[in-house]
C-alpha cells in the first residue's frame, strides 16, 4: 500500500478554458516517440524532444500542415465534420470521463476536449468564427494549442463511454483520433505507441518477438501446459492447411498473467482437437496503429488477411483482447477486405456457423467457447477455481464497439462458482476503462493512469468489500497488463485473470493426470473462500 | 460574463422591432422582407448543412453498442441497442430522435469521501424533452394562421392542448411546458458549474431568443391580445407571397415576428442545426452488422504495408534455425524495396 493515495478532487471550475497553457509533469504524461521509430514507419519529423521541452521543433509550416490536414478529414468522415458541428454543450458527457473523474480536470470533460478542436475548427472552417471569434468560441491555432492537443488527446482512451450517453452520439474517441493523427502529421506523438507500431511492422508484434523467439515462448507454454496436465499438448505455427489461424495480442505470449489465459487456449485446442495454426507473421492481433491514424491501423493490420490466405486457412480465430477486437471487428473487412479465400466460419466441434462473421470470417474466442460450453462439449469442473470469488470487467472495445456482452459471462459463470456483478453503471456499455488504454499503459504515465482507473478501481472495492471478490476477470491485453497495478493501488488483494485462464482450470480434459495446481502453478482447494478468508487474504 | 453580449443582442432586437413598427417603412421591413429574408436563409442554411454532411463519406461503421450483440442464436440480442438489422437501427434512431433515449441514460457522477456515487439524473432528459416537444405542438398550432380552411388535425390538437380550460383565453399546456423547460434549461447553464463552466456565449443566445420568442407570444395571446382574424390574414398574405400589411401591427407581434425571424437566419449558423444532424450521427443509425457484411470506404486508400515476403526475407536465417517452414529462398528480395 502506498502511504497517501492520489487526493481526487472535483472542485468546480471558475473562470475560462480558452487558455491553453499546459503544464507537462512526469507521471501525466507520456513521452515523445523516438526518432528512429518514426523514421521506421516513415512518419513525419522524426527528431529528438520531449513534451516538457520549451521548443517542440516543428516543421516550419506545421501551421498550414495542420489546418490541411483538418480540411482533408473533413472531407473524408462524415462523423469529424459532424461532431465538429453540433454540439450544444449539454453536459451529458461531463462526467462520464473516468479521466475526469479520477482527475478533476475540466478539461479532461468529454466535451471540453472536443472543444479544444471545435475552437479551431470555428476559427478556420466556419462564416461566423471566422467573424465573431471568441464569441462563438473560436481560437487561433497557436503552438500552446498544439501543446494542449497533445496532452488532452493523449489522456484519452478512446473508450468511447461518452458517445453512450451522448444524445447525439458524438463519440470522442473518432475526435481523439482525427486530433491524434494531425498531431502525427507533424511529427508529434509518444513513444509507447510508435515504438509497438514500429515493431509491429517489423517483426509482426508489438514486442519486436522475432520468429525463433516466438517459437520458444510457445513452445515453453506448450511444454508447462503438458506439465500441468500430463497431456502432450503442442502448439502449430505456420502451419498450411490448417483449418483455423489463431491470432492473440502478443502479451499473451510475453506477458503476466496474460500467459495463463494462453495456456487456457493451448488446453482447450488440445482437449477439442482443433485444427488449427498460429503464425510467427500473424503474430500480433493487437494494432497499435489504432492509437495513431487510420493509415497506420490498415498498414499493421494487412498481415492478418495476408497471412490467413497464404496458409490456406478457412477462418480466423481471435484471442482475448480489446482494441484487437476494435479493428477485427468494425475496420479489418473494410480496410483489408473482402476476405473472399476464407469461409464462413463454421465451429468443427458443435457444427454452429456463426453467421454474425460471416463476412469478415473471424471470430471471437468467447463466442467460439461460449458455443462449445452450450453444447456441452466440454467437461468443466468449476470447484477448481473456487479460491477465486470473481467478478468481470467489460473491456471497452468488446463492449461499446461489438457488444460481446454475455457469452464472456456464460463462460465465467461455468467454469466457476462464486461470480458477482459489480454495479449496473459500471459494467457492460456503461463500464469504466481501466484507464491505460489507446497507448497510454505506460509507467512513465502512471499518476494519470491511476487517476483515470479510479472508477474502475472504485466498483471492484464495492464488490470486494460486499462479496469478497479477490478476482478481477477480463478480456483485454491492456487489461491484464495495466488491472493489476491499478488493483495494488487502490483495492489490495484482487488479483487479474483472463477468461481463458479460468476457464483451462476447470477444464477437465480427456486422460489428464490429477491436478494439485492451478494454472498460476498455486495449489487447487477444495474449499470456497469465506467472507471473512477473502477479505483478511 | 459570457451571457452579457448574448443578452445585449437580444435586448436590441427587441427595442429595434418594439419601436421601428411605428414607421412605415419600418413595419415594411419588419413584417416583409425580413421574415423572407430569414425564411430564405433558414431553407437554404439548412438543406446546404444537411446535404454537406449527407455527402460526406462514412468511411468506418462505427456504431456505439449499447447492448448485446446479435452472435449466438441461444444469446438474446439487445435489438435496439445494438441493431444488427436495417429495422433495428431505425427504430433505435426512432427511440433517440422521438424520446431522447440516450440522454435517458444519463446519470451523476460525484465524489463522497474519495468515494465515486452514481446517482440517477434524469432532469436534463425531461427538461429536454418537455422543451422539444411542446414547441412541436406549438409549432403545429400555428398552421392554423397560415392554412384556411384550418385542417382538423391543427384544430383537435389545439383543443387538446387547451382541454384544462383554465381562464379565458384557455391555457394552452404546451405554452405552460414550454416557458417551465426554458427556464430549467437557462437555469442549468447558469447554475450548474460544469455547466456554466463549459458554456459558450452562443449557448446563451440560442436559449434568449427562444426565452425572447416565448415570452412575446405568451404576452400575445394571454397580457396584450391582438386580432386574430387581422394577424391570420397577414400570415396568410404572407404565406402565398401576397403580402398585405396592415396600416398598424401591434409591437409584441413584431417583436414576436423579428425574434422568430432571427432564430430561423440564426439556425443554419448555429449548433441548433442538431436537428438535422441527429440523423446522421453513424454511432447511432448505423447497424451492428460488422462482421456479416462487409462495408465499403469509397475512399480505401492503398498503404504502403510489410509483406509476408519481406518479413520472411528479413528473417530467413532465424526461420531456418527454428525449422519454420520457409516459402522461397529471395520472395523478399524480389518484392521487397
């Protein structure tokens, strides 16, 4: 426990918000990507800075480059050129932000940092800004504007919980993302979103993990899953012919606890007898090409539909992760489409098509396992995870942009016993991001990420306190990554968990040996936790 | 204090229609050629924005899902929250533009003791509501000046909207509402400091002149009545672009009459144009059908990406040390640049 926890306070704010002074401090901020990673992805103005600097070096003309690019997109979405106009400022959205929230900063309100735009938008691109000015609320673009931009369209996640209550839908997460690909025109963006892009782009994952590396770590978990359960379990990779590619965020591979969901998958396959690959290429479903233009996300996200065709695949398989499923689900057929060389994908086990992906032909691993769990195809033993009192966080992506609601519950709630809700305005299209999300996960960030988690953090320590939930469930890589040092924080003793990870616990598979540990490699109970157990753990 | 120019603004219109009637060429002005003036720039205004935003591409089918997805035929699927039919969509825009369902949503975040409370805030939803559909049936009230005869569905509606019967003239329940969510909503600006705080001055001015339209035509009708039969024959007059002024209009009329006009010239400028734009938000009428139809961008620009060839050019030797089957010796060479 740290000594003081982060004071949140909610003053109301007095006086304007036209001045776009910004104070950079480490621990809210992230830092400016490294030149070589944008000249990897041959991006704009690749130089030495940092945001804290006084001189950002922009290009001469970052002002026309700018107001340019605006006009461009205009142009080109339907959704910028009308959130840029009809807002009436209700206040729906206020505070609906959980970086306002955990933050207290009005400018973090989801409609003030749209304003930040608007201001502009009215200056350069409407009669009456351009004739009334601050009256209709328009500014000039200064430098300081960009400063701003900067710093409030990288302290949002694009989770798009606003656009919800939103009773014109204007989602600030296409704002964020127009403002953020401006910034990248002139060469203004952060390193742990480059940096993973330009790996990506390179090695196929967002960890730079090159295919003899990737090899080994499946090949390690293949080998521990084998362990665990006495079963010779394998793992394909680029395996032609197969039937399925699988494609999971590279944390899953790489990263803690990320890596017990994949031993999850590995036992699941296994048990089922799927015919399937995963590819050392296709080695990333992740795309952090989101969090910096559309361009970028098509570019990162080509390998998928190329590599499915190349092995000769019928359909593609997707692990758990949030913003994966963001761009598998609403750009990847339009982007990199059609997918005319796959199939509809059909479930070889139960013989269920899944008609929703028809088209795109990639389906969801929840709704793949969901479907095997209805159909009683799998042996479950739910009492294996009885040490977990589990409650389920809706990630963003898979919530607010597909609605992958209850087949992630049908699953947890078979494979174990003690599940609880948290509060009805904090889950499913209303929950919380966990604050770290659209690239922003970084240690060097933490205070804001801790501040933008709070109300996240604060339904978990309700059903801790309530239930005695000590598990946090989830179905993101940015989840698992970033869920745990939020729960240290602020609700101690709550642990994070994939699906998948539940789910190979209570998976009774065909000839294992009896098992003593749980995928973490900690001994199984036999017995529930108490109350008072969990809440003293 | 950003109301003060909004309020000003008003104040003037005002003062300019209360005395400039009492000249002839005035009344001229303010009784013809600004009311078509503004109705021109209303039209125009309004079907340029619409069309503007109408043609505008939709790249990405990005709906907000605020339910269930239509997936496994055991789930139960949220149909009007996350619409996977064309139907589906309608009847959630239907449900959004009719009954403000989203905003029905809306809750209060606050802080007690560094604890975060939801409450339930659903004031903003009726006030909203109230506002918008009581001017839809005041609105529609006023086809009865400008059609003759006056349809039936104009007549039911205003006695209707009359049937409380309270004093003489009866008292509409539209023009009860209508002033009541005025206010809140003026109020709210004011009083609430988020609110208040992000605000603009032009938020102001829209809620003046409709206050500033109200408040004269509830002094029409209810304080300083006027002729009826010589106003409907004027709106007629002007309805069939055979204006006939009356030698003397009443000043709350043409205060009435300059304010309307206002608002109409205002609109296409303003983020009044909501109206219009509701239509169009792609989060909301788009349906959740990603996965089983494909959607087109007219604009799928090629990008430069890193192709299986390149990447196992790249990293052949690793390839080959981890025995991963390899495609071609120099694929990547060829194609690579």
């Amino acid at each position: 426990m740290p000594d003081k926890l982060l004071a949140i306070e909610q003053k109301n704010p007095e006086g304007g918000w036209r001045d776009a002074k910004v104070e950079f401090r480490k621990g809210t901020m992230c830092y400016a990507a490294a030149p070589k990673n944008i000249a990897y992805l041959g991006g704009t103005n690749p130089r030495e800075w940092q945001p804290f600097d006084a001189d950002w070096k922009l290009p001469p003309n970052w002002k026309r480059i700018i107001l340019d690019g605006m006009k461009e997109r205009l142009q080109k979405y339907r959704s910028f050129r009308l959130f840029m106009e009809i807002c009436v400022r209700c206040g729906a959205c206020a505070d609906k932000c959980h970086f306002y929230i955990g933050s207290g900063d009005p400018k973090n309100m989801p409609v003030l940092r749209a304003e930040l735009m608007r201001s502009v938008y009215r200056r350069y691109f409407t009669l009456t800004g351009r004739l009334f000015g601050s009256l209709v609320g328009s500014r000039e673009l200064t430098e300081d504007v960009i400063k701003e931009w900067f710093y409030y369209f990288y302290q949002c996640t694009e989770c798009r919980r606003c656009s919800v209550f939103c009773p014109y839908g204007i989602d600030t997460a296409e704002i964020t993302m127009m403002g953020r690909e401006l910034l990248d025109l002139i060469g203004c963006n952060i390193n742990w979103v480059m940096e993973p892009a330009a790996n990506c782009f390179r090695t196929g994952n967002h960890l730079g993990v090159q295919p003899h590396a990737f090899q080994d770590s499946l090949q390690f978990a293949a080998d521990e899953a084998s362990e665990i359960t006495g079963l010779p379990i394998e793992v394909p990779i680029n395996r032609k012919g197969a039937e399925i590619l699988f494609v999971m965020p590279s944390a899953d591979y790489f990263g803690t606890p990320h890596y017990y969901t994949l031993l999850g998958y590995l036992m699941l396959f296994h048990e089922i007898g799927l015919d399937y690959t995963v590819s050392a290429f296709a080695s990333e479903g992740g795309n952090f090409g989101l969090f910096s233009s559309h361009e970028l996300t098509k570019r990162l996200n080509a390998k998928i539909y190329e590599e499915a065709k190349r092995l000769g695949v019928k359909w593609i398989l997707g692990g758990e992760c949030g913003h994966m499923w963001r761009v598998f689900h609403q750009y990847m057929d339009t982007m990199n489409g059609p997918a005319d060389f796959l199939e509809p994908p059909v479930s070889p086990i139960t013989g269920t098509r899944f008609d929703n992906a028809r088209s795109t032909c990639a389906v969801h691993i929840c709704e793949f396992t969901a479907d095997l769990i209805h159909h009683g195809k799998l042996r479950l033993d739910p009492s294996r995870n009885d040490r977990w009192n589990v409650t389920y966080h809706d990630s963003c992506n898979p919530s607010r942009a597909m609605g992958l609601l209850e087949e992630p519950r049908h699953i947890l709630k078979s494979v174990c016993r003690n599940f609880h809700e948290m509060p009805e305005n904090t889950i499913r299209e209303q929950t919380f991001c966990c604050g770290s999300g659209a690239g922003l996960g970084t240690d060097e960030n933490l205070e804001m990420r801790l501040r933008g988690g709070f109300p996240r953090a604060n339904a978990v320590k309700y059903v801790r306190e309530k239930h005695g939930v000590n598990l946090l469930a989830c179905i993101c890589a940015i989840d698992k990554a970033t869920l745990p040092t939020l729960m240290e924080y602020w609700v101690p003793g709550v642990e994070v968990a994939g699906v998948h990870e539940l789910l190979g616990n209570a998976l009774v598979m065909t000839g294992e040996k009896e098992r003593t540990t749980d995928l973490r490699g900690e001994d199984l109970r036999g017995e529930p936790l108490t109350k008072e157990e969990a809440a003293h753990e | 204090m950003k109301a003060f120019a909004p309020l000003l603004a008003i104040l003037a219109t005002v003062a300019f229609a209360a005395l400039a009637g009492h000249v002839h060429a005035g009344l001229i002005l303010l009784a013809v050629f600004v009311p078509y003036a503004a109705f021109a720039v209303f039209l125009v205004g309004f079907c340029y924005r619409v069309t503007r935003w109408a043609w505008a591409p939709v790249p990405f089918r990005i709906p907000t899902t605020c339910g269930q997805q239509k997936s496994l035929p055991w789930i139960k699927p949220a149909s009007l929250d996350n619409p996977s039919t064309g139907w589906g969509a309608f009847r959630r825009m239907a449900l959004e533009v009719l009954l403000f369902r989203s905003l029905f949503r809306n809750n209060r975040a606050r802080l007690h003791d560094q604890r975060l409370v939801l409450g339930e805030d659903q004031y903003l939803w009726l006030g909203a509501l109230a506002f918008h559909w009581s001017l839809l049936v005041i609105l529609l009230r006023h086809l009865r000046l400008f059609l003759q005869p006056v349809p039936f569905i104009v007549t039911a509606l205003s006695r209707l909207d009359g049937a409380f019967q309270v004093g003489v003239p009866a008292v509409y329940v539209s023009d009860v509402v209508i002033l009541g969510a005025l206010v809140y909503l003026t109020a709210r600006r004011f009083c609430n400091p988020l609110v208040r705080y992000l605000s603009l001055p032009i938020d102001y001015l829209a809620l003046f002149l409709l206050l500033g339209i109200v408040t004269s035509g509830l002094l029409i009708r209810y304080v300083f009545p006027v002729d009826v039969a010589a106003i409907k024959q004027f709106a007629l007059g002007l309805a069939v672009f055979h204006p006939v002024v009356p030698s003397a209009l009443p000043p709350t009329f043409l205060v009435h009459l300059l304010l309307v006009s206002a608002l109409a010239a205002y609109f296409p400028f303003s983020t009044l144009m909501h109206t219009g734009g509701v239509f169009l938000s792609p989060t909301r009428n788009l349906t959740n059908n990603n996965r089983s139809r494909r959607h087109i961008n007219p604009w799928n620009h090629p990008v430069k990406t890193h192709s299986y060839a390149q990447w196992e050019y790249e990293f052949r030797d690793k390839l080959k040390a981890a025995k991963l089957p390899i495609e071609s010796e120099d694929a990547g060479q060829i194609t690579g640049d």
